[in-house]
C-alpha cells in the first residue's frame, strides 16, 4: 500500500515538474530563440574606438586641468601637448584604468613612467622650441620622449635596461613618432655623435651630475636633472651652460626619481 503511494506521488511529481518544463519552455527565451550573437564587425570596432577615444580624452583633459594647470604649470605649448600625448597607450595594461591619474605607474623591471606633472615641469624648464635637438637618459615607456617630440624636437632617447628599450623603441615606431631615436646603452656617457644638444633631460637620478652630459650641451643649453641619495628625496636642477666652463644652475625642488644605474662593464 505505501509502496504503491510512493509511486504515485513519484509520478505526479514527475508529471507536474514536466508540465512546468513545457510551459515556461513557450515562455522564456532559451538559447536557439535568441539566433546567433552578433559577430565583432568592423564598423562595432570603429565604434568601441571612437567611445574609447573620447572617453580616454576627456579623462586627459580632467588631468591636464587638475594636475598641471592647477599645480602652476603655464606654457601653452606643453599644456597644448599634454592634452594630446595617449599617456594610456604607455603604461602595462593592469594600469590603463589609472592612466591620467596623476602618478608614476610601474612599467616593468623595477622602473616607472613618471608622474605627468612631472613631466609637464622638466619639459617646461627645458625651455626648447621647435627645430631643437634634445637628449633623454632614461627613456622608459617613451612618454617624455613622445611628448618632447609633438613639440617638433628631435629627441635622442638612452635607456640601460634592454627590453624597455625595445618595447618603448617598437611603441614609438607603432605611434610614428619618427622624430625619436632610442639606443640602448648607459646614458652617462651620452650620445657625443649626435652632441651638442640644445636641451638634455635626465629622468633617472643620480647622485652626481655625470660630466659628459655637460660637456654635450651647447653654449646657452639647458639640462634638467635630479640628483641626490637613492630612495631619498632628490633635488631637481636647472643647469644653463653659459660658456665653454661656466654653468649656472638653479634648484625647481625635491622629487622622487628612480635610481641613475650604471653598467658593470
Ligand atoms: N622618461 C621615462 C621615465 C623612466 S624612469 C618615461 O617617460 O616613461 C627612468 C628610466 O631611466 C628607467 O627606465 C631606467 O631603466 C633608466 N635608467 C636608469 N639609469 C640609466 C642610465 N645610466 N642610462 C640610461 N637609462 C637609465
């Protein structure tokens, strides 16, 4: 007897469960209602670039007013600049979410792509105008040098560590900056075939000012350089070569740089 009300109420389990099955199948959509996904064409390519775009340069825009302008940078040109460098397209994808925050990010290798205020100082107190030659020691993700190069420099770019100068070589040639020319080399030494240059920026700091990059800098030319203990606070110099052996340096304040390494050999 309870055998057989096991069974039955088995099968009416069975049969309602079923009839629910069959009805919510009429109602709800299920896979093979929806046809299929709509393919990544190329005009929903060109879309999600355009969003991206205006998204990424209002983004810019917000960093440009919040933290250059507002921290006392006023040369229209390099703030014209700022406005127009994809710093997003110059740091590790983990970090494109926080690439106009106005802050180093790491970029590999124990180095960083350096702060846009930063940036936005040393290429203002370069003082360069279009036609210049500059030289860079520490090319990096290639930021300062794509950014001194949308002002028309020629820009040399030295950078110790090898695979970031491929990658920033390979980035800059992708974004036709065909102004720049990077070497993977110790920059204390500088570049002496391509010298004198009318500008020199250092972005790695080291506790001396290396005498080479003095002796490459034209009559009238400015290098701009931190320099101080590593890991400390370093202090940012504004050196003018007045004449075959007098320089006239200046202090912009303290920052903190990576370390100026050298090499073994
Ligand atoms: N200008 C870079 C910031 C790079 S951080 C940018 O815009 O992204 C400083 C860089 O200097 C590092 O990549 C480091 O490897 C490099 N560097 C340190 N010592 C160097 C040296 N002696 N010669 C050339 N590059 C050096």
């Amino acid at each position: 007897m309870s055998k057989r009300l096991t069974v039955l109420v088995v099968l009416s389990l069975v049969i309602v469960l079923a009839g629910g099955a069959i009805f919510l199948r009429g109602r709800l959509p299920v896979a093979e209602d929806i046809g299929e996904v709509p393919q990544e064409t190329e005009e929903l390519q060109k879309v999600t670039a355009t969003v991206e775009t205006d998204l990424y340069a209002a983004a810019r825009d917000q960093m440009v007013e919040r933290g250059i302008i507002a921290y006392g940078i006023v040369s229209p040109e390099v703030i014209a600049v700022m406005r127009r460098v994809p710093r997003h397209q110059f740091v590790p994808d983990e970090y494109l979410h926080l690439a106009y925050e106005n802050n180093p990010l790491p970029i590999g290798y124990g180095q960083t792509i350096s702060q846009p205020y930063i940036v936005a100082l040393m290429t203002q107190e370069l003082d360069v105008e279009a036609g210049d030659k500059v030289l860079e020691i520490g090319t990096g993700s290639g930021y300062q040098a794509a950014v001194l190069a949308e002002l028309d420099i020629e820009v040399f770019t030295i950078e110790i560590v090898e695979p970031l100068a491929l990658e920033a070589e390979q980035r800059l040639e992708e974004l036709a900056y065909e102004s720049i020319h990077v070497r993977n080399a110790d920059g204390y030494f500088g570049w002496p075939e391509e010298a004198p240059f009318d500008a020199i920026i250092v972005t790695a700091a080291p506790d001396n000012i290396p005498q080479p990059l003095l002796q490459q800098l034209k009559i009238g030319g400015v290098l701009v350089i931190p320099v101080g203990p590593i890991g400390g606070v370093q202090e940012l110099w504004r050196v003018t070569r007045l004449s075959l052996d007098e320089f006239q340096s200046t202090s912009l304040g303290g920052v903190r740089f990576v370390p100026f390494t050298r090499t073994l050999d």
